[in-house]
C-alpha cells in the first residue's frame, strides 16, 4: 500500500504486484538484449503455422525466430538471435 497526501487529503492506494518475468518463481530476470522495436503483424494462417514450425525446429521462440528473419533479410546478420539447438548430451557415470 502506498500512502502519501495530495493537499490536506491524505491518500491510500492499494497497487498490484510488478511482475517481472521470472522472479516470482525464484528464478532471475532476464538480461536486457539491448534497444528493441516492437512490430505486429497477423500473416495468414498457413504462414503462421510455417513459422511456427521453423522456430521450434531452431529452439527459438516465435518472436527470436521472426527478430532472427528480419535481421538477416536486412543485412544485419551481427543481430540475429543464435540458434539454440539442444542436443542431448550422453550420460556418464
């Protein structure tokens, strides 16, 4: 609760939680990846499903995977999110 005064009238605001991805559960918040546009776009849905497709097949998500599209189709390769394909390493022991 934050309370504070505005004149003579004193004030009581009840506000919710900030949510920030990742922390409630214990885990640390993600690093920042830099300076960031948001785009929107609703392509049709075989599109939607193609792209879908290709970004689990790369282990990134939909947004990294679209982000990834577009930097290297403009030339910004250096840009691109990596992607992440997860192996599954031997046991031992």
């Amino acid at each position: 609760m934050i309370t504070g005064h505005t004149g003579n009238t004193p004030v009581k605001a009840n506000f919710p939680p900030i949510l920030i991805r990742g922390c409630l559960d214990g885990s640390m918040p993600r690093a920042s990846k830099g300076d960031r546009d948001i785009m929107v776009t609703r392509p049709a849905r075989a599109v939607g499903d193609e792209v879908r497709r290709r970004a689990d097949a790369m282990g990134l998500s939909i947004s990294e995977y679209i982000a990834r599209t577009l930097a290297l189709d403009v030339g910004l390769p250096d840009l691109a999110p990596q992607v992440r394909l997860d192996e599954e390493l031997p046991m031992t022991g």
